[in-house]
C-alpha cells in the first residue's frame, strides 16, 4: 500500500518514518518532519496474561491537583444501564438517593470544599505563569501536607496556596519571583512573603539559593538583548561570585545590573527604567549595583 504522506523537500513517500512518542511522521532523507500530533489509536496498556498483571485502566489520570485526586465515582443521570436500557422505577428511586447523598457528602466536608477552591486557584496561576505539570502536583503535595497539620485555619487559602507555590519554585529551580507570583495570585507582597516564611519554618523545608545565572538568562531575554551580551554578563556574574560582590544582594538587582553594565561597555543603548522594568527592579537599585560592579571589578564604561 502507497504511504499517503509525501516529503514535501524530497518528493517521496517511501522513505517517511513514524515516531509514535513525539507523534510525528518523518523523512529518514532528509529529516523534515511531514506531520506532526498524530494519534495513538492502539491499546493504552497491554495486558501481560503470563505474569498476571492487568494494567488496563479508564477515567483520568490520578492527579494530586484535583480536589478528589480524580478517583471519585460520579453517578450518571442518564438512568441507563450499561446495554443503554431504561432503568426500572424502583431502582431510578435508588439510585437518585444514593446521587443525593454522595452530593452532600461532598459538599458539607470542610476539606474537601478547601482542596476544591485551592485547586482551582491553583489552576488559575498555572495558566497565568504557564506552569509545567511538575510544578503544579509538587505544590498541590506540599499543601494538602500543610492542610493535613491543621496550619491553614487563620490564612487565606490564596496566600497559602501562593506561598505553596513560591517554595516549589525556589525548590525545584523555576526561575519565578516572588514579584510575579504575587501579582498573578492578587495577594499582597508583605503577606505573602509573611505566609512564606511561616509555610518553610512549620514544614522545616531547606530552600536553595536562588540561581544567579537564571536571573541574568530571564532578565536578558525579556529584554531581548543580544546573545554575546548576555554570555558576557554571565562571565561578569561569575566573577562577582567569586569576589563575593553578591553577599546580601537581591539576585534579580545583581543580575539586572551586570547586563546593564555589559550593554554599556558595548556601547548599547539601554534606558535605566527599561532594565529596572524588565527585573521588577527599582531603578536606584541597578544605579547602586552597576556603582559597586565597576569599583570593585575596575570596569570602564
């Protein structure tokens, strides 16, 4: 049988290979990829009948981010058995007191009305900072821990649920600032960072140190500076670590200031307020930093 898709470089249709992992159809001449998002329409799982083991499942995937894990069983309201026949009355009658109980159950338990208002909180910030799965399912863990030691009652489930959020990041080295996620959650800085510091001290979490080199990185695309200039601020960077130059300094001010610096000495032309603006810096504190760069590293700019 003739392969329906074509090399639209090459013109063949007999060299185009398939990867099923990333879903694309390629030619093995010359490497274009022909298509792309193509369906798996085999099995999920295959059943190893020799070891015993079925791993055949349906319904969604077990998730800590949903408010019942995805695990609960909701009773249809088709009245329908499985052969698409109605349901006799009797057993309608049944079925909708079960429908009614398994809804207040849900609905009068306090924690589960608390996972439910987090999560979809939770999924609102994942869409504003363009969060990756990892990130979601690690901050959803480390709140139900702090639900589950009784800490929540007093705090407002945005803050906690935000601090949640700021530790994951500073743990698994997202390079979100405190800044953003506190105007993507509409919580106030002071109770946020507040919230934050109680949520590591109560868990006795060790957060790292914030990476310097990701702030030059993120601070220099958003400015959409050149390449070299944003090596060279690295290679500055390093050297301010090594001096000690970034004892005590806010790590988004530092590396602001190195790449304002860099641009100088390639004779670019940067307004202070664009960079402070692009760090969510005050413009005072690049002026300070770029001050001390250049007298303890004898820069010329």
């Amino acid at each position: 049988m003739k392969n329906l898709v074509i090399c639209s470089n090459c013109d063949v249709d007999d060299k185009m290979i398939t990867d099923l992992e990333s879903g694309e159809i390629i030619c093995s001449q010359c490497g274009t990829v022909a298509m792309d998002g193509i369906e798996e329409i085999g099995k999920e799982w295959s059943t190893d009948k020799n070891s015993g083991i079925d791993r055949s499942r349906v319904g969604a995937p077990y998730s800590l981010a949903m408010h019942d894990m995805n695990l609960s069983t909701v009773i249809g309201r088709t009245n329908r058995d499985s052969s698409g026949q109605l349901i006799g009355t009797n057993m309608q009658n049944k079925i909708n007191r079960l429908r009614t109980l398994s809804a207040r159950t849900e609905f009068h338990d306090s924690t589960y009305k608390n996972y439910r208002t987090a999560f979809m909180f939770l999924n609102t910030l994942r869409d504003k900072l363009n969060l990756p799965d990892s990130i979601v399912e690690r901050t959803a863990y480390t709140y139900r821990k702090f639900q589950e030691k009784g800490l929540i009652r007093g705090r407002t489930i945005q803050a906690v649920l935000a601090a949640c959020l700021y530790l994951t990041c500073r743990e698994m080295a997202i390079s979100r600032s405190l800044d953003e996620i506190q105007e993507a959650s509409n919580v106030r800085r002071k109770l946020l960072g507040k919230t934050y510091r109680e949520l590591v001290r109560s868990m006795q979490r060790t957060v790292p140190q914030l990476d310097f080199f990701q702030c030059v990185e993120k601070i220099g695309n958003k400015a959409q500076m050149e390449e070299r200039v944003i090596r060279q601020s690295l290679r500055m960077m390093q050297a301010a670590l090594d001096m000690g130059i970034s004892a005590g300094k806010d790590p988004m001010g530092l590396a602001a200031s190195t790449l304002y610096v860099t641009n100088k000495m390639h004779g670019r032309k940067m307004k202070l307020s664009d960079m402070a603006k692009a760090a969510g810096v005050t413009e005072v504190t690049i002026r300070n930093r770029s001050n001390d760069l250049r007298k303890k590293m004898n820069l010329t700019f």
